[in-house]
C-alpha cells in the first residue's frame, strides 16, 4: 500500500482498519488501509487518517544463486509471444515499450496496464482491466437493500399497534389481476370517482338511493309500480286505466268505460262539435 497521512473533515461511520480510495494529484485513484484514525470535534468535527509502517515481503522463496536469479527473473517477465515484458508492483516501470504489461497492485486490488499509443501519438500506461468494482456497481451494492429487510420494512405496520402506518407513494404502483382486497374494507370515502358505465351487474336498491335528473327516455321496459306522479303532462295515443272488473280506455279525448268479462263498452263520454270552439258531451 502506500503510506499518506491525511487530514480531512472526518467520517464517524469510518472505522480503523477500513481501506481508502484517495485520489492524488494526477487524478488516479488507489487504496490504502486506514491504519491510524483520529476523529476530534470542536465545534466542527475533523479527522487525520495515516498508515505510515515498514513494509515487509509476504512471499518466501527458497535459496538460489544470484545469476540464476536474475536469469528466472528475466523469463518470468517476457510474455508468450517473446516481444513484450511483463512487469508487476506499485512501481511504474521504466523504459517500457508498447504493448507491455504491467500487473500494478493498488492496495487490495489488482489491475492489468498495457503500455500503449495514443490518440495524439504519444505512449502510455492504460489501465484496461482491475478487480475493483466500478463507482456505479460499487454504489448500487453499498445502496442496496436484501429482499428479508425490505419484507420487514413493509411489514413493520403490524408491529406497530395503528400507531403509525406503513406508506408506499409513487406512480409507478401496479396492481394486477392477481392482487387480493379483504371483502368491504374499501370505504365510500377512499372512492373519487366511480362510473356508473363502469357497473354491468348486480342490483340497486332504490330504498337506500335517491335518484335525481333520471332521463325517462332511458327507461325501455319493466313497470311502474305504486307511483304517484304529479305535475306532468302525458303524451300519447291511448292511456288505459285496467281495474278487477272494469277498465277505462282515454283516447283522443272520449273516455270509454269497458268490461273487463266480455270487452263490451258500458258506456262512453265524448264531444260533438257545434262550431270550432264549442260542443256538447
């Protein structure tokens, strides 16, 4: 790793041991571990971070003479083709030419560079692949959720006594076919609007409604039954009034009373004219 020492504002989710990405003045980007941490709080909270040890080789190998060393080094670091070395370290290597590899450790990540031409013509060292995870992946991860918590979250509403409720906003809520609602816990209040085109069974009773402004020119068939209508002129042919024995029969103003038995007419009320404005019954 490499060592640093920075001062900063500080971070109490931060702990000691927790590995840094820091950036330095190039812009690249490379990860130390937090080794000393110090959070202090005077009015403002502030913080120094360092890793400052000697570093030591993890890798034991055993005895050789030092030419047959240098020999094994040598091969190790040319590739497969035999053009291209192959280095590895923190170091940048020196006197690289393209198409050479450089496996660069960056604190507990891995990265492959490949010396190469670029667009203005001048070479350099790319970074083409590494074991850490992209800025985006890496903050989907730390952002993300495990279903078990998001089913504990939803059902928190049940823990709580209706002290407080469990509210789910957006407009992007679908509910399919496959949703289920308890019988009658949707109330009148929760409905906004309702169309009646909407309703294509079932009944309506008219003891628990009032209806207003009914068009009659809607009403196709059934009977009307028990109606008192007032204040209405009737238009029509002929208007029967049908009793147990009897019926009346109004019909271009004659009245004609008719038993119901044998449909014989009893007797009839109607006008003859005298003049155009007057006549006699």
């Amino acid at each position: 790793f490499y060592p640093f020492t920075l001062n900063w504002r500080g971070n109490p989710a931060l702990e000691t041991g927790d590995w840094l990405t820091l950036t330095d003045r190039d812009g690249t980007p490379f990860k130390t571990p937090n080794l000393s941490y110090t959070l202090t709080f005077k009015g403002g909270l502030t913080a120094t971070s360092s890793a400052n040890t000697n570093s030591s080789a993890q890798t034991v190998s055993a005895y050789s003479p030092p030419l047959n060393q240098i020999i094994k080094e040598i091969n190790s670091r040319v590739d497969a083709a035999g053009k291209n070395s192959v280095y590895d370290g923190t170091e940048e290597p020196p006197y690289p030419k393209e198409g050479d590899i450089w496996f660069k450790k960056n604190g507990p990540d891995d990265e492959i560079w490949i010396y190469t031409k670029l667009a203005d013509g001048t070479y350099d060292w790319v970074m083409t692949t590494s074991t850490r995870l992209s800025d985006e992946i890496q903050e989907k991860i730390d952002n993300s959720v495990p279903s078990d918590e998001i089913v504990k979250t939803i059902n928190l509403s049940q823990e709580m006594d209706g002290k407080e409720w469990l509210k789910i906003t957006g407009a992007k809520i679908w509910l399919t076919d496959k949703t289920r609602i308890d019988d009658a816990i949707i109330k009148d209040a929760m409905i906004g609007n309702l169309s009646a085109s909407k309703l294509k069974a079932g009944t309506i009773d008219a003891s628990n409604v009032n209806i207003i402004n009914l068009n009659a020119s809607n009403i196709s068939t059934g009977t009307l039954t028990a109606v008192d209508i007032e204040g209405v002129k009737i238009k029509g042919s002929k208007i029967t009034s049908a009793g147990d024995d009897f019926s009346m029969l109004q019909d271009n103003g004659a009245i004609t009373w008719i038993r119901n038995s044998d449909g014989k007419e009893i007797f009839k009320f109607y006008t003859t004219l005298i003049n155009m404005k007057e006549g006699n019954v």
